[in-house]
C-alpha cells in the first residue's frame, strides 16, 4: 500500500510528519507525553500538514472518545486489536481520498492560472447583479482589481455609460438566456475598448439567478475594420471621382462594381448590373464592322496579365449607340497571389477619332472649296513614283 514511517512518541512523530509530509496519518490515542489529541492540535495547527487525514487508533470503546476524535480533525477511527482487513480497506479508500484530492487541487491551480492569464475578463455575478468572482488580479480592464471587486455591484464596476449600454442585456441573461453582442466600453482614464461580450446564465447552489461574464478585448481587430472600411470609402469616392469609367468583376467575370462614368457610358445602373457577366453590361463591337469582340476582361482572368483593348474597338451602349473606345485591364490578386477578379479602365475616344479624321482631311484638302489641295498631289505623286521604281526594279 505504500512506505509506512513509524513513530513511539508524538514528538517523534510530528518531526517524522514534517519532514515526509504523509498521505495518510495513523494516530493511538494513549503515548507517552504527548497524546493523540494533542498531536491531531499540532498537526491541524501546521499549515503543511492540516489537511493530510488522521485516523485515530485506539482500545478505547466509549462514543465520547470518538466523538472528540472526529471534533478535532480525523476522519476515522480504528479499535483495537485491529481488524487488520477492515483497516486496509479504510486506510486504502483514505489515501485514494487524498489522491483525488490532491488531483482536484491541481486542477483547480491549473484552472485559476488559466484564468489569471486568460486574455479576457471573466466574472460571475450574483441575483443582486454583484461581483461574485473576478479574473482581472491587477485591474487592467476597468481599473478595478479582482479583490476590490468582490461584492461590488456591476454598475460600479464599469460606470454609468457601460451599465447604460448593456443593462438590457443584463435582463435578458437574468431571465435565463444567454445573449452575445459587441460592445464600446468607455474606459475610466477615457478611450474606447472594443469587446466582444458573451453573458452565461448559471443560478448558484440554491438555485438564486446569476451569470458569467466574458469579455475579449477586440480592440485592435475593430481598429483593423474601421480603417480599412476608411481606406475602402476613400477608394470609392476616388473612383467616382476620376474622369474615366471603372468596371470590376470577380473571378467569373460578374459585374462587382461600376463607378459613375461607366453607369453613363454602358447606360447600366451599378444596382442593376452587379452580378451580371461582363460581356452583357460591355458589349465590345469592332467600329467598322460591327461584329462582337472578346472582352480584355476575359483574356486578363485567363492568363493574370494586364492587357490593352484593340484600337477598333467600341461599346455598344444599352440604347445601341457606338463609343470609340481606348482602355487597359488588369488582374486583381489578393495577399496571396491568388485570382479574385479583373479592373477595366476604359474611356470615350469618338470625339478625338472624330477630330483627327477631320484633321487629316483638312490638312489634304482646301478649306473653302474641299478639293485636294497641293500637300496631297504631292504626298500622291510621290507615292506614285515609289511604286513605278519599285516595279522597274522588278
């Protein structure tokens, strides 16, 4: 059963006792100089020993004596002689008593540590809304440390803004749900901590309401979200404010975004067009001709290149007119390289195509009576004697 230490004296056996600290203690009542009682005082009395289980030992058959037995601490009592079996079994079941005990200590060590160094404040409160337990040992979270906090009711413990804030929450748990939310906390030295709030109903023994308290701190990820919700509106407005048009799509090629110049130029509300393939909301004709052509949206998801429109290309617009278009596209990758979706940047050309034709007309021809002019007999003439050399030579 185990290594078995033994002592004639209670003297020799509380200096035994300290030195080994045993499971399980056996004590005679009747020995010279010290008895057991006194020897069960001492040891209850010692803050390394008081909780090691004493079985009392002794001849002595009146009810009194193991009445004072129990009353000073132990947790048995054996008569001699000794049943020797029935005393292993209680000796046994002792020391597996003490075993699960000091199991049980562990684990509550471990849970206390857990909780101690937990990244969040945890708290139980009773039916009078007052702080039962406490995690937070050095006040960080609402400079209020753990201690102080016992007893304290929650609308002390985080002041009068944070109590308004969550009060029905308060009342909701008390009736027995269990409701999560988001919370700003405002704390005491001013600033905000963002928390994520989980409140857990758990009545105590008597069955009296009560509940837990979780908070995580989500500070900086609602930092994180507000900027890039920040940085995403700056985006917008400045794609809505630039003179071309802006479409993009997703991996599909599906309508995600149009910024205002392209809900002018397609005749296309972006309400209308989100989710719609690219070629339905861009049509792309070759000028000339007018048959259809592959959209650069296409060629840009297939190989993850940016890619320039053709130079004869157009957009046919919701109500069938033809743009002269100019426009590039690109792929659009997120932090790890992988394919989200293309961008298209493209604008109307028809006015410049328009006024360079116009141009090169006039510079060929007289402005008052539109017949060929000098410039282009001899551009003509010159062309016609390169290609008289060019068939002499042959």
């Amino acid at each position: 059963m185990g290594e078995v230490r033994f002592a004639t004296s209670g003297k020799a056996a509380l200096e035994i006792a300290q030195k080994s600290a045993p499971d399980v203690i056996l004590l005679d009542i009747e020995m010279p100089g010290m008895d057991g009682y006194e020897v069960c005082r001492a040891i209850k009395e010692s803050s390394r020993l008081r909780d090691i289980p004493v079985i009392f030992v002794t001849s002595h058959d009146q009810r009194e004596h193991e009445l004072q037995a129990l009353s000073l601490g132990g947790v048995d009592f054996l008569h001699k002689p000794l049943n020797v079996p029935v005393a292993r079994a209680r000796i046994q079941t002792h020391l597996a008593l003490q075993m699960r005990t000091r199991q049980l200590a562990r684990v509550k060590k471990d849970l206390a540590d857990v909780l101690q160094h937990l990244p969040a404040f945890v708290a139980h409160w009773n039916n009078n809304l007052c702080c039962q337990f406490c995690n937070d040992i050095a006040g960080h979270w609402f400079s209020v440390a753990a201690a102080t906090m016992r007893g304290m009711h929650v609308r002390k413990v985080l002041g009068e803004a944070n109590y308004a804030a969550i009060e029905d929450h308060l009342k909701d748990v008390m009736r027995g749900n269990c409701p999560s939310f988001d919370l700003s906390f405002v704390r005491r030295e001013g600033g905000l901590l963002f928390g994520q709030v989980s409140l857990v109903f758990r009545p105590d023994e008597e069955g009296q309401p009560g509940f837990l308290m979780l908070i995580t701190d989500v500070t900086e990820r609602k930092r994180a979200e507000l900027a890039l919700r920040d940085e995403k509106e700056r985006i917008r407005i400045t794609l809505n404010s630039i003179g071309d048009a802006v479409i993009a799509t997703d991996a599909n090629g599906n309508i995600t975004f149009l910024n205002p110049i392209a809900e002018d130029m397609t005749g296309w509300q972006a309400k209308e067009a989100l989710g719609e393939p690219v070629e339905k909301i861009m049509p792309l004709r070759e000028s000339s001709q007018g048959h259809a052509m592959f959209n650069p949206i296409r060629l840009v998801l297939s190989e993850q290149r940016s890619v320039g429109m053709a130079m004869n290309c157009a957009l046919m617009r919701r109500d069938g007119q033809m743009l002269e278009l100019e426009d590039s596209a690109s792929p659009i990758l997120d932090h790890a390289g992988k394919l989200t979706g293309a961008i298209i940047v493209f604008h109307d050309v028809s006015e410049a195509r328009a006024m360079a034709v116009k141009m090169t007309h006039l510079a060929h021809h007289d402005a008052l009576t539109n017949l060929p002019n000098r410039m282009l007999l001899q551009d003509r003439t010159q062309q016609a004697l390169q290609r008289a050399a060019h068939i002499g030579d042959r």
